[in-house]
C-alpha cells in the first residue's frame, strides 16, 4: 500500500538501527518512555528492541485514556447505568474495563442496565432524540485527540435542545502526565523509574501541536520527540533521542511532519476551549491525582454535565493488589513482571485495564511479545 509499505522497510529499518549502535554511548544507559500504547504496540509488533543496542531501553508509559482511567470512575458510570431512567453510551473498549470488585460495564449490562456501545458521539445524540422520556449519558474518554468531538457532541446538543442529554466528562491531558510521571508524583511507595527522554504521542499532536511540550523539556532537560506508529517512523525517533541525549540537547522535534505541526489543529483546539476548563485535579490510575490534567464542562455547559445532573460522588477506590497495572503505567513493571499476566489475567478474563485496553501494554505482550522467546533485560 502506497505510504506504509515505505515506512516498513526492513533494510531501511536495519540501517537506521545500525545508525543508533554506531551512535550510542555504550557507558552510558539510554531510557525512552513512549507515552502512547500504539507506540508500544509498534515496538512489540516489529520487534524493534531486539534491534537496539543493549544500553538503550523502551519503557511503557501510560498507554491509553482507557489504561489510565481509574476504578473509582468506572464504578461511578455503573452505579450511574444502573438507574432506571439511564441509557448509558460509551465506545466498545470501555465495556470490559474492571471497577472495583470484578465489576464492569459490560457485567452491568448483563444485570439489566441500558449500557449501549456506540462508535460515534453522533450515535449519542441520535440515541437521545430517539429516546425522549429517558436520560441518554455519553461515557466521554479521551486524551486530546478524542476531546473535538465531544466539544463539538455538546454543542449539537444545544443547537437540538436536547433536554434529555449529558456527558460523563473523563478527558484528561498528556502534557501534565508527562510531567507528573518526571516528578515520580502520585502514588506513594510505588517508587519511579529514571527516563531520558520521551517518544510523544502521535494522535494528540496532531490536535495539540507541539508547542505544549516544550515546557516539559525546558523544566526537567528531558527530550520530547514527537512521532508516527510505523516501525521505520519509531526507530528514527529512537535515532533522534540518542543525539539529543549525547549533545545535552532537551528540545521538542518532530519526526511525525506528515501530519503533526507546530500550532496543531487550530479550529479543534477551539472547539475544545469553547466548550471545557480544567479541572484542579483529576485522578489517573497508576499516577494518582495529577495537578490541572482533567477538563469539564464550562458554566455555560453544565447542565449537559452528568456529574452535576446525577450528584455523582466521586469515589476513590483501591486496584487489585495483585495486578500490577498502575505500576506498568508508569514504567516501573513490565507486563511479565505480574504474576496474573498469562494465567488469571487474559484478554477474555482482564484484571487490569492495561490488558483490557487494545493500546495495553499487557495486550502488546499478549498479542506479540509472549511468543518471542525474549530475553528479559536487567534493569538499567
């Protein structure tokens, strides 16, 4: 296929990583977080640590809106889906993530509770007008990328006067996960994980640009680059890290220039502040409560508000002590690192969100990695 079979070449690939071990330090560790599970998918899929210089490490960071979504804010929609005047909508990848308990959406659903999987927000909206004498609920998750057309969702609403519509606001924002992941913030007594640099998410820069990073990488002289899911685009990120780190550069570079610019999308950036404010806090499994990284609905919106509409508490629950999720979320575990991983915990029976969600490290593993015989490194 024209414009990926070119970012999948083998020897193109070979050369490039022959360029990162004739570049690498080799007294020195190399570390690089790449924030987005579809990078971490990228890396198992094509096996790309197997071509890297022993001393250069990928460490899996969040993955995912699903990944990071804590267990108290999946019983909240439960507890919200099963009352009787709710139609509960949501996109398919939340259904089976675990609240606490064993709990989950789709368990509810089984229960009788009017949980209906959507592909759009416009499905939303024509659930809602097909429902008038019901309360129809939008589940809205999302890092950047997918926050548009919630915007754009809410306003429509509006325009159609939909008094019977609202919406479980869970966007949360990258740059300040970044930053909290850096300050080894959040959850106490999980420990931290040292990083050199970051691979930035794709999607989300598409939206955001690449302008709010470079506060990231001027705070803590780290490096960010931004780049595509293809192999080809990952291991000449890789390239471009090892450079920076070697000429003590922490600048913000964009590999991903086919799609990713500067300013971003400028009209969806405006849906977006049109419509959300930040939150003060909001809570991130794996990282705890993260400073300003969560947005809600403005004034002008808050009767579309399901948290305000419904009085839903906000409930703080404890993970499954055996599931090794939160710490796999901030790079510290590895997926083998879990004794649920491949026994108790697979994609038909998860114990975790990091197996549930397709952009999981544990589904990566799953998927790929568990059937390469891999030498596991020891930690740097």
């Amino acid at each position: 296929m024209k414009y990926v079979h070119e970012f999948r070449d083998k020897e193109i690939a070979l050369g490039v990583a022959k360029a990162i071990g004739t570049e690498v330090d080799l007294a020195r560790p190399y570390r690089f977080m790449e924030f987005c599970g579809g990078h971490t998918h990228t890396i198992s899929r094509y096996g790309l640590e197997d071509m890297l210089p022993n001393n250069v490490r990928m460490v899996h960071g969040p993955g995912c809106p699903v990944c990071v979504l804590p267990a108290g804010r999946i019983d909240m929609a439960i507890h919200l889906a099963m009352r009787p005047e709710v139609i509960l909508c949501g996109y398919g990848d939340l259904m089976r993530v675990p609240g606490s308990q064993g709990a989950s959406l789709l368990k509810a659903k089984a229960r009788g509770a009017d949980v209906r999987m959507v592909y759009s927000t416009i499905d939303a909206i024509r659930i809602a007008e097909e429902n008038p004498a019901r309360e129809v609920v939008f589940f809205a998750i999302g890092f950047e990328t997918t926050t548009p057309p919630t915007a754009i969702m809410i306003r429509l609403a509006e325009k159609k006067k939909l008094s019977n519509f609202s919406v479980f606001c869970n966007h949360v924002l990258t740059p300040p996960a970044m930053q909290n992941i850096l300050k080894s913030c959040g959850i106490r007594n999980i420990g931290h994980v040292e990083i050199d640099g970051f691979i930035g998410p794709a999607h989300v820069s598409v939206i955001i640009g690449t302008t709010p990073y470079e506060f990231v990488a001027e705070e803590f002289g780290k490096p960010i680059v931004i780049t595509g899911f293809e192999p080809l685009d990952m291991m000449q990120a890789i390239l471009m890290l090892v450079r920076q780190v070697n000429e003590h550069r922490h600048e913000v570079e964009n590999q991903y220039r086919r799609a990713v610019i500067r300013d971003g999308n400028l009209r969806a950036k405006e849906e977006v502040s049109n419509v959300f404010e930040l939150r003060d806090r909001f809570e991130w499994r794996g990282l705890g409560p993260v400073p300003y990284s969560g947005l809600r609905l403005k004034p002008a919106y808050t009767k579309y508000d399901a948290e305000l509409r419904f009085d839903m508490g906000e409930l703080c629950v404890a993970d499954n002590p055996a599931c090794k999720c939160a710490a796999i979320l901030r790079g510290i575990r590895k997926p083998v690192d879990c004794e649920l991983f491949g026994k108790i915990c697979t994609p038909v029976t998860p114990m975790g969100s990091c197996m549930v969600s397709s952009e999981g490290a544990c589904a990566a593993h799953w998927t790929y990695g568990r059937f390469r015989d891999h030498q596991q490194r020891p930690a740097s």
